[in-house]
C-alpha cells in the first residue's frame, strides 16, 4: 500500500497544482492531507476546492480552525491576521462548511493523523525536537503518528539512532509544508510511504513562485508583505 501524506498547503494554488500533478502521476493507495489549508497565502477558495473535489482524507489545522470560530483571529500576526480574515470572505459557503467540519485527528490501529500534536487537539503545540516526538510516541498506542504545522519535513524514531522506517520502531512524521517551506527550500514538499516496499521519499518540487506573487498583488497585498507571507527571506 502506498500512502501519500501532504500538509500546510496554506492557499498556494500553483504549489498544491503541482503536487497534485505528481500525486496524478504517482498513483497513490491512499492520501491524507494534514490541514492548514488557507492562511499566509492568496488562494484559499481555490485551493479548498481542490481538495474537496478529491475526497482527499484532511484533518483541521489551526489556520482552517477560524473559520468557525474555534481558533480567534487575535491568535495570528500581521499580515496573516489581516489576511485570514480576508480569506474566510473569499471562501464559498460550502468551502467554509467543509473546514468548519473536518476531524481534529484521523486513526487507524497503525497510525494517527493530526495537524499539530495528536493529543492536545485545540492548543496547537508544536512537534519541533526529538524529546517532544519521543515523548509522544509513548503516548499513542499507533506506530507511526503523522503530523505537519512546523512546515519543516522529517522522521523521529522512538529510539535515537533509527533511520529509515522499519517494523520494529515507532515513528513521529512530518511530510512538510505544500505552501510555505520553512526549511530555507521554498519548494513544496510532501512525503509517499510504500509500506509493501518498505520505502518513503521525500518529494520536493518547484513551482511557480512569480505567480504566486502575483496573486498577493491582485489581492492589493505589497511586496514585502507578500515575501514575508511565504517566508521568503
């Protein structure tokens, strides 16, 4: 079975085109989108329609959570807070209805799906060291937990000195940000698992940024706003 995990797309339409294109291409059993669907950029509706349409399996992340009111805008910095704001506007009804509804987690005996940490759904706290990944692994009754919100991809195994994904180990994933890097590659970056061929990959791929930044000026959003927006620094 081979498993695609994306996350953090945060309305960059040309970027989750692009994947989309190679999740087309590489055929995947199953894919599970870790949230944060809208926020820092300037395609929400579109990018909501997307994967709406695709019946892709999504949890909510923070971003997606004001939607209805279960995260405050006061949580979120400017520019974002301006801009969120002006998301929810642009997002259709259904659209809205949609990230309103979605799970907090999704769970199989093998695995646990979360935007941020699985078990404190609500407060956001971020999966960002090994202790805390460690620590969590032996929360969980799964062995693999994935996750997103650092927008930085990577693998924990429940013991240091673990590489790869195998049997006997329990893991913390992480697929990294479709939208907004944060690993100094602004390319987007999602993660395909071949649990048959006991293999995963990493997949990062260009796409183009210029338009994207058009659309913060389509939107009357400045430059410097937009290139902060998408941590491009």
């Amino acid at each position: 079975m081979v498993l695609a995990i994306i996350s953090d797309l945060h309305a960059n339409l040309e970027a989750t085109q692009v994947v989309l294109e190679e999740l087309d291409r590489i055929g995947p059993d199953r894919v599970i989108c870790l949230g944060d669907l809208i926020g820092y950029g300037p395609n929400p509706d579109e990018v909501v329609s997307l994967i709406r349409e695709r019946g892709y399996e999504t949890v909510k992340g923070n971003h997606d959570s004001v939607v209805n009111g279960a995260m405050s805008f006061k949580f979120f910095r400017e520019p974002n807070q301006s801009l969120l704001k002006k998301s929810v506007e642009m997002l259709s009804a259904e659209n809205r209805e949609w990230l309103g509804g979605l799970p907090m987690t999704i769970e199989t005996d093998e695995w646990i799906a979360a935007h941020a940490h699985p078990l404190e759904t609500g407060s956001w706290p971020y999966l960002d060291n090994a202790i805390k990944c460690q620590q969590l692994l032996k929360e969980v009754k799964q062995r693999l937990v994935f996750v997103g919100h650092t927008h930085i991809g990577g693998i924990v195994a429940n013991e240091f000195g673990v590489f790869g994904i195998k049997d006997d180990y329990k893991y913390v994933i992480n697929p990294g940000s479709v939208g907004q890097s944060r690993d100094k590659d602004y390319r987007a970056s999602f993660l395909v698992i071949d649990f048959t061929a006991k293999t995963h990959e990493f997949i990062r791929l260009k796409y183009p940024l210029a338009e994207t930044l058009k659309a913060y000026d389509r939107l009357g959003i400045k430059s410097s706003h937009a290139r902060f927006l998408m941590q491009l620094r």
